[in-house]
C-alpha cells in the first residue's frame, strides 16, 4: 500500500461476556474474545483481504467498521477521522462511505421491496435526489452490476442468488460508496457464478477507485481477489502480507495448513477446495478462554514449550510479509 490509508484499524478488540449460568443466574464463565488487538490498512482502490475458520472473528471485524457495535478498545480511523467519535452528519457520511454487502440470504435485500426502492433507498437516505433522478440513477447501477434497468420493478425472489448478490452490491454502490465491506459475500454461490461476481468486483474496483475488505474462509478464493490478506486465527492476525507472498511462501504453520488443504488456486476450484476443508486437525478453536501463548499450538505441527507459554507478535518476515510465530525460521518453505 502506499497511498495514505483510507481505513486504519489499531488494535482493535472486541470481548462479549460469555453466556452465564442458568436463567441469566450464577457468575459469568468468561470471555469471548472475538476481537482482541487487530491492525490492519486499506488504501484508496485497495483490495484487504480478511481470512480464517469460522469463528475466528472476521464478520465482528466487519460490525466494528459499519458501527453496528463499538470496539471494547482500538480505533478505527477512515480518512484521517476517528470513526468512533462521528455523530450528526459526519456519521451519515461515513455510512454513506462504507457499505456492506453480506452473504446471501443474510437478508439486506428485504423480501417485500421491489429493487427500484431497494437500491433508491440508500440514495433517499443520503441524497436531495428527486425521485425521477432516483429512478434514472437506479437504471445506471443495476446496468453498471450486470442487470437490466427495466428489471428494477422485479422483487428479490424473481432473481438468481447471484443476480441478487449483484442488487446487494448496486445497492451498496449506488450511492458512491469509497469502500465495500464484502463478509463471505460470495460464498453461497455456485462455483461459475461465485467466479463472475468476483469478475464483476475486480471491474468494478478498476473502474471506480472503490476499495474493499474482502471477508472469506477460503484462501485461494480470498488472496486471488486481495492485494493484501491477513490471515486471522481465534481474533488475531497470525499472518499478513501482500497476498502473491502470502500465498508463494506463507510462514505461520496455520497459514501452511489453511494451503496445504486448500488447494487448488483457482476461484473456479473453490468448491473442490471447500469439499477438502477441514483444514487443519485438533480440537474446535474456540474465542472463549483462547488457549495460552500461541493460540494455534494445541494444532501446530511444531509446537514446543514456549509455544504454549508466550503470545507471539507478527514480526516482519519479508517486505510486506508479517507473521507471529516463535518459530519462523522452521516454517521457510514448509508448505
Ligand atoms: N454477540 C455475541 N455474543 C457473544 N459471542 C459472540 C457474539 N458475536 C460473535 N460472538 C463470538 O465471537 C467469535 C467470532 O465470531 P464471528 O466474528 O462471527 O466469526 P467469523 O465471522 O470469523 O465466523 C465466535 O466465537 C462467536 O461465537
Ligand atoms: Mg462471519
């Protein structure tokens, strides 16, 4: 990256209380660490890739960012401005700014509306527009997705899951958006079809200077679309780089495993890779009470004493290359 960012996340953490005993009685048995000290940058017209299992914190990565919930602690800056301290107008324009685009059916494209008013709606929200410049704007987006203006009177139910991903980012692009959050916005689809809407972000990023923090669990499918991934395991970065070095040459024995499995590379492939997908052995990871020390070392292949006793922190492998491991020099070429 070297523009100035766009978005700046530092230290991000976010902790839910974990559920308490019966009927809301007895003490609290912990704390889910969903989020707990996550720095990331996206630059103008940057592709940020987010990936790891589910559950490893990357959609509360994502409802930190679009202020659906506060962080416990950290700072998210967008465009030099404290995202948290936004209120009145500056809020609205950031809402404005960054959008989200979720997994189908995840339901932000309501059932009963019909696609002229899914899409103007984000433009009554945030424009003066009259409602014939609505209706002509709407025309442009859906042709800009892929879609016919005429099929705006369609509701969402008379479309394909991949023709309503692309009224879900119409929407979100209607209103010229600076940055997409995209949670495994393409996960439910058929492979063929998964392939053309990320052909269709890649032109739509090319074309309008957007950028995006791209959400998935697959790796091949998340570092084909990114310029840059992070690499996230039980709400921490473990791994983050530009995604090429990433994925010739990843260093974090997770980051090994999530390839070894996950192959091949191909977008077209990421079903075949999906089928494969356990992608490393042990016990479920769980946010509640994360193990000490590393927290991947009760499944790391090479895991030794210290491993379970101190935290790693990324350190620089390469340019543009971090990772967080006591192990680094062990993991060169161990994929
Ligand atoms: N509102 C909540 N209350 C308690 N725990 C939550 C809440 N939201 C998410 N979590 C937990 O936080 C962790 C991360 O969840 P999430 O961010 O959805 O992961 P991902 O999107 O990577 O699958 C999980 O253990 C999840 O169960
Ligand atoms: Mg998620």
């Amino acid at each position: 990256m070297t523009a100035e960012p766009l978005l700046e996340v530092t230290d991000l953490v976010r902790h839910y209380p974990a559920g308490k005993g019966l009927l809301g009685m007895g003490s609290s048995k912990g704390v889910v660490k969903a989020v707990d000290g996550v720095t990331f940058a996206i630059g103008p017209g940057e592709t940020f890739g987010l990936v790891g299992e589910s559950g490893c914190g990357k959609t509360t990565i994502a409802k930190l960012i679009l202020r659906i919930e506060p962080p416990t602690s950290g700072r998210i800056m967008f465009d030099g401005r404290d995202v948290a301290r936004l209120t009145g107008k500056e809020l609205l324009a950031y809402r404005r700014s960054v959008q989200a685009v979720f997994q189908d059916p995840f339901g932000s494209l309501s059932p009963r509306m019909r696609v002229a008013d899914i899409v103007g709606e984000i433009l009554e929200i945030h424009t003066s527009m009259t409602p014939a410049a609505i209706a002509t704007r709407v025309g442009e987006v859906l042709d800009l997705v892929g879609l016919r203006p005429d099929q705006a009177r369609l509701f969402p139910h008379e479309f394909s899951g991949g023709q309503r991903q692309r009224i879900a980012i119409a929407r979100a692009l209607a209103a010229d958006a600076r940055m997409l959050v995209l949670d495994e916005a393409v996960s439910a689809l058929d492979v063929s079809i998964r392939a053309q809407v990320i052909t269709l972000l890649e032109q739509l990023q090319a074309d309008l200077g957007v950028s995006y923090l791209y959400i998935g669990h697959d790796l091949a499918t998340v570092s084909h679309l990114a310029d840059r991934v992070g690499v996230m395991y039980l709400g921490r970065l473990c791994e983050v780089g530009d995604s090429v070095t990433v994925s010739t040459d990843p260093r974090h024995p997770y980051t090994q495993a999530l390839f070894a499995s996950a192959l091949p590379h191909l977008p077209d492939d990421a079903d075949a890779a999906r089928e494969v997908a356990v992608p490393v052995t042990g016990e479920v990871p769980s946010a509640l009470n994360p193990p000490s020390g590393c927290r991947f070392h009760p499944r790391c292949p090479l895991a030794e004493a210290r491993c379970s006793a101190e935290e790693p922190v990324l350190v620089q492998v390469d340019e543009a290359h971090h990772a967080a491991c006591h192990l680094l020099p062990l993991t060169v070429g161990r994929r």
